[in-house]
C-alpha cells in the first residue's frame, strides 16, 4: 500500500451486539419513559424489547399503554392523534377509547368486530412510567415497590442508551469488587451482608470517596434491588452533611442495546461544625449550585462503566474470586426473571462461591 493511500482499519473492542447475546429479554416492569415526558393530549413511542409501545396520558391523569398498530389496517397509532380521552388513528380516523375498545370509524360506520386496541399494563412509581412484559403473555404477578425519596427538590433526570445487556447494570451493584479500580473509591466492604428476597435484593456498603479540594470522607451506601430493572442506590459522606439518592432503570430494547434513565436528588446539610449562618447557607442558596455540581459528578461517575457494558462478553458460569461481592447468589437470583427453556448456565458451583468468600450471603 503506497504512502498516504492507507484507509481506516477497524480497531478497538467490538461492541456488544457483535457477540452473540447469552440472556435473553427478561421479564417484568420495564421504564419506557419519565413520568414528565408522558404529557396530556400527546403520543409517545418508545422502543421495548424489539417493539414500539405508544403511551398517552388521560384527562384523569392516568397513563395508557397500547401496542402501536391499528388493529384495522395496521397504521402506527404512534403517528395518530389524542381527542379527549380517545386516541386517533392516523389512517381512517379509526377512534378508541380509554379501555381499548374501537368507539367509531371515520366514516360513521359501525367499528368491525374484534378491532379493540391491546392495553398493556402500566405504573407510575417513583416519577417513571413502567410497562410490564411477559414471555408467554401472562399478567403482572408482582408490583414494582416505591422507593423513598430524598428532600422536596425536584429531581435531575437523565437517560442514555447504549450497547450490551441490562443485567449488567443491575448485577454491577453487587460487584463490589469493582468499585476501587474502576471508579476510585477507598478500599469497599460489605456492611450489611446482600438479601435476597423475592423480587428484591438489598446490600450495605462502607467505602472512602475523595472529593476534590476537600479531601476524603467515608462513604455509606445503600443499594436496592427490585426485578431486574430497577436499582436504589442512596450514599451518605457524613462528615461533609451529603446525601444522595438515585433510582436507575434499565429497558433492553433490542437482543443487545438497552436505555438507561437516572433519577437523583440531592440533600446538603453541610458538616455540623459550620457556624449556624453558614449552615443554612449551604443547606438553602448554595443547595442548587451544589446539587448540579453534584449531578454532573454522578452522571460522570456512572459513564465510567458504559464502555466496559456496552463491550463484554456475558461469562456464564462466571470464574469468581475472593472480593467480588456476592454475584453468585445475585445470578441465582435473577434466574426467575428469564424463560428457564432459554437461559444458559448462569451461576458457579457452591465450591466456587465459598472460594470467593460469598458463602455468608444469604439467598431466600
């Protein structure tokens, strides 16, 4: 090849989708969307696990979920139109009303039979709108559980979307092992030693966390689990009067892509050795500033995992050691949100667990 006629070759790591996906869609409660971008007398389209569901929010204000094609001539409702509380389809004006069922076409003549629109399960908790979705079709047989909120301000919101599995973002709480090497932390232990319970697991940290200019402080961490899409993560640094708390949901979209939103608020006390003026200073004027300082810093915190997500290779059975945190029974765990006709071997012998010191972990 002569010089300056070279081309680009490829080069880096394959991104996720190149590898052929070991899990495949779970099933359960599945964010498609922020409370607030649900907006009366709009559609909105989002992509769950290979289709387009639609939603729209009624005049009482509750929220609907339907499957996107007209059942008349398949037209993509998503393109329709909202008239009080009947959505429009885009074609023939085709109408459906708040339970699905075809009200009148667009030419005054009597809806055909069988042409009700398919309502899909949905919830609003904790400001996200959650459809629900099955394997075989069955109906919802748990709950999403609220999560407790932190202060009155209003909540900082963000979404991406990447390559990979979204497991990977759910079991990454339980990693402990990587928080030191991959995001800096001090030395991390188990403080409360992982539950799992159900539909949820929960699992208490100690770490140290060193914060610009202000030195290190030790950092608590509460860390929630409920389903395989949803993750409460609440941290305290004490000696600076900080807490956090912030839900990430996770919604696979395609056999290897997934969207992933983030709520967080943010409470400052400011330490307790401040003088009484100063104090409410911080927890009042300079709350906002310091709320969006510390937005931005979580927002950098949790992009340091994408390009390690959005480029492994799921390893089933994984090969633990001593310190990775209690990832065996979380898998073990997670084995209720999947087809048992479709799921390959996910979790190590219990030899291997009580090598990597998960023996204490309790799984019910």
């Amino acid at each position: 090849m002569r010089r300056g006629h070279t081309r680009a070759l490829t080069e880096g790591p394959s991104p996720a989708d190149a590898h052929e996906p070991v899990l495949p869609y779970p099933d359960g409660w599945f964010s498609v969307a922020f409370s607030s971008e649900v907006v009366r007398g709009t559609l909105l389209t989002r992509p769950l696990q290979g289709e387009d569901v639609v939603l729209y929010r009624l005049r009482s204000g509750e929220v609907r979920a339907v499957r996107p094609y007209c059942p008349h001539l398949g037209a993509h409702l998503g393109l329709g139109a909202l008239e009080g509380d009947e959505l429009l389809c885009p074609f023939h004006r085709f109408a459906f009303g708040p339970d699905g069922a075809c009200t009148r076409t667009g030419y005054g003549t009597p809806p055909p039979p069988s042409s009700d629109l398919t309502l899909l399960p949905v919830r609003e908790v904790d400001g996200a709108v959650f459809v629900w979705r099955h394997h075989d079709g069955r109906a919802p047989d748990w709950e999403p559980t609220p999560w407790h909120t932190l202060g009155t301000r209003a909540p900082r919101l963000a979404a991406w979307e990447m390559a990979g599995h979204s497991q990977d973002v759910v079991e990454n709480t339980v990693d402990i092992g990587h928080f030191t090497p991959l995001h800096g932390w001090g030395a991390s232990e188990v403080a409360e030693p992982a539950v799992f319970e159900g539909r949820s697991f929960r699992i208490s940290v100690r770490s140290e966390e060193r914060v610009p200019l202000l030195g290190a402080s030790p950092l608590e961490v509460t860390l929630e689990g409920n389903g395989i899409s949803r993750v409460h993560v609440c941290t305290a640094l004490p000696r600076f009067g900080v807490r956090t708390c912030a839900v990430y949901t996770t919604t696979m979209i395609a056999p290897a892509a997934f969207q992933l939103r983030q709520t967080s608020r943010f409470e400052v006390a400011g330490p307790a050795s401040l003088p009484a003026p100063l104090a409410r200073w911080v927890s009042g004027s300079a709350h906002r500033l310091l709320a969006g300082v510390m937005f931005r810093g979580n927002c950098a915190f949790v992009s340091q995992d994408f390009p390690v997500w959005s480029t492994k290779r799921y390893v089933s059975p994984p090969r633990l050691a001593r310190g990775d945190g209690p990832i065996g029974p979380f898998r073990h765990w997670a084995r209720q949100f999947y087809p048992p006709d479709r799921l390959r071997a996910q979790v190590p012998s219990s030899a291997a667990r009580r090598a990597a010191g998960e023996a204490e972990s309790r799984v019910t």
